[in-house]
C-alpha cells in the first residue's frame, strides 16, 4: 500500500470515528450525561439569538447550553432562581430594544440561555458569588460531555467549544504550496 493510499484510508477511519461520536443519539449537537441537545435545538437557539448576541456561532451557543444548567441549579439554591418568565421577558425586551419585529416566539434553547445569563449575572452579586462559580466551574470539568465533531471538542477547564483540526483536512496555504 502506497504513503498516498494509507494516508486515505487513515482519514476515512477518523472520519468514520468522529461521525460516529454522536450516533447513539442521531441529530444530536451535543450529549450531557444523560440530557441530549439536539442540533434542531442548537440551530433553533442560533437563529433566534443571532440579533441579540455578538457571539452567535454554534460553537459559543452549544458551550452555554451545556453549562446552562448548573448555573440556574445554582443560582435557586442559593436563593436568587431565575424563572422561565422572567428569561422569556429578558429576551423580549432585547428582542425590541434590537428592533426586532415581530418579536419571536422563543424556543426553549434561547430561554435556557438567557436564565443562564440571568442566574450568572445574580450568582455573582452574591458575596460568595466568586466562590459559587468556581465550584461552578469544578462542576463543568467534571462534566461527561459528547460534542458532535461539526461543533468542535469541549475543553473541560474552560467549557468553551472550539474548533477541531481534522488532520485529513489540509489548510489552502499548505495545498498551495504542495
């Protein structure tokens, strides 16, 4: 078998490896334990934030989605919880102020968001605000986390979702200059 062959097939079986990393749940963006977020749920959550948030990518949205969660659990058992109204309200006054019209109808992915921006935003006002977080934070790189390879990976220190290097994939200055 020739450099050129292996170096083919090599790439076909990461390729096989990384679509296959989400295939126990089909559609699914990200797994968290036993929660599914779904790439429907993501998009839906992307398209309605996009005029209200400087970051929208997938990657940035699907961060906050996983981490959501214990954000709000924190934040009503240290006795400033976040509703779902008051999200949805937050989410509509945006909506306006960004001159959205008609303001949508958002989905439960935008509203996980903006408790999660609600319950972060509270937790901190906290005096031990610092300390929740951090604890917070121990949480998410506890986390057993599956990323749709299309997303990126999770780093477990920081939460955040970044792109991946996909080594069969190569560059346009490298082909360039091939």
């Amino acid at each position: 078998m020739g450099q050129r062959t292996s170096k083919v097939v090599v790439g076909a079986l990461a390729l096989t490896a990384l679509l296959s990393a989400c295939s126990s749940s089909p559609g699914a963006a990200a797994i968290v334990g036993d929660r599914t977020i779904t790439q429907s749920e993501l998009e839906r959550a992307q398209t309605e934030l996009a005029p209200l948030l400087s970051d929208s990518s997938p990657s940035s949205v699907l961060s906050v989605l996983l981490v959501a969660p214990l954000y709000v659990d924190a934040a009503a058992e240290n006795g400033v919880g976040v509703s779902t109204e008051e999200a949805r309200t937050l989410l509509e006054t945006s909506a306006t102020s960004a001159g959205m019209d008609p303001v949508p109808a958002f989905g439960e992915g935008a509203i996980e968001i903006a408790r999660f921006s609600l319950a972060a935003q509270a937790l901190q006002g906290l005096d031990n605000g610092a300390d929740l977080v951090a604890e917070i934070q121990e949480q998410v790189a506890a986390l057993d986390v599956t990323v749709n390879p299309r997303y990126g990976e999770m780093d477990p220190a920081t939460g955040v979702i970044s792109a991946t290097t996909l080594p069969w994939i190569v560059p346009d200055a490298e082909a360039a200059a091939g």
